[in-house]
C-alpha cells in the first residue's frame, strides 16, 4: 500500500515542523476562546456542576488536537520530477496529486501573519480544472520562493498559461 503513495524515483520533500507549531497555536486559540463561551454559560445558566465535565471535555480535545496536527503535518511532502509535481498530505484519508508543469495556470504564495512570525509560507498551483489545485503549506520562505521561480519556469518552458 506505501508504494500507491510514493513518488516514483524521488523522495519527498516534507514540509517544515514550523507549520504544526501555527496550526497548533491557531487550535489552541480556538479552543480557548470556545472554552471562554462554555465557561461564560455555565455561569450564566448557574450550571456548576458541569464545570468539570467542560474542563475534561477541553482537555481532551486540546490533547487529541495537539497529537493529531503533528501527524497531520508530518504527512504533508512534495516531490519534484521532470515533468510534474507530486504532492502528498493526509493522516487519515491519505492524497496523493501530481500537476503536470505544463498543466500549472499560475502559482502564488502566500502568509499569513503567525505564517510571517514563523518564517513559512504556503506555495498554490492553480491549474485550468479548479478541481485539482495543489497547495504546499508549511514552506520556509526561501523554499517556498524556489518552488515558486521554479514551477513558473517549468510552466513556462512546457508552454502553460503561466
């Protein structure tokens, strides 16, 4: 079954670990802010009693997040071949893409501001079918401005929209 997602002649490039720190800060965000609203109701609603239970609730679900990400973000990988770009992700469902270059309408990168603190940034190839966009997230930002030269040069030598 490894051998349906991998990438013929050619190891995958994983992405950075930097990427499941920000998702990790972003869930824990969430789960703080969804945690001031349970609290927020439970004094409300005068239901004490359930504070224990929300606790548990939150605590389990900010474990198993943080544990998943991780994986997650380990899954994520792109290879590089002569005439197209392999990307993989998936902890559960696992995906495997390949985009011709000269398939590619165009590539764009792009950060956000935890992106931007940590120093990466995610590279998108748009191709004529919506249906089968890539995106590489996670990237260090001089990897990610490689990809990008690269892939437009790739596009442009196969004659692509680029």
């Amino acid at each position: 079954m490894e051998d349906l997602f991998a990438p013929p002649d050619a190891t995958w490039q994983r992405v950075s670990p930097r990427l499941a720190t920000a998702r990790r800060l972003s869930a824990l965000l969430t789960l703080l802010v969804l945690s001031g609203v349970a609290v927020a109701a439970l004094v409300v609603f005068n239901l004490d009693g359930w504070a224990v239970v929300v606790a548990v609730v939150a605590l389990a679900l900010g474990a198993w997040q943080w544990w998943f990400i991780g994986r997650v973000v380990r899954r994520w990988g792109y290879a590089e071949q002569a005439e197209e770009l392999y990307i993989t992700r998936g902890a559960l469902v696992r995906v495997l893409v390949a985009v011709p270059y000269g398939r590619m309408q165009y590539v764009d990168v792009n950060a956000g501001p935890l992106d931007r603190a940590l120093g990466i940034a995610t590279v998108t190839l748009h191709t004529a079918s919506p249906g089968t966009t890539a995106v590489i997230p996670g990237l260090p930002a001089l990897e990610a401005a490689r990809l990008r030269d690269r892939l437009t040069e790739l596009g442009e030598a196969r004659a692509a929209g680029l």
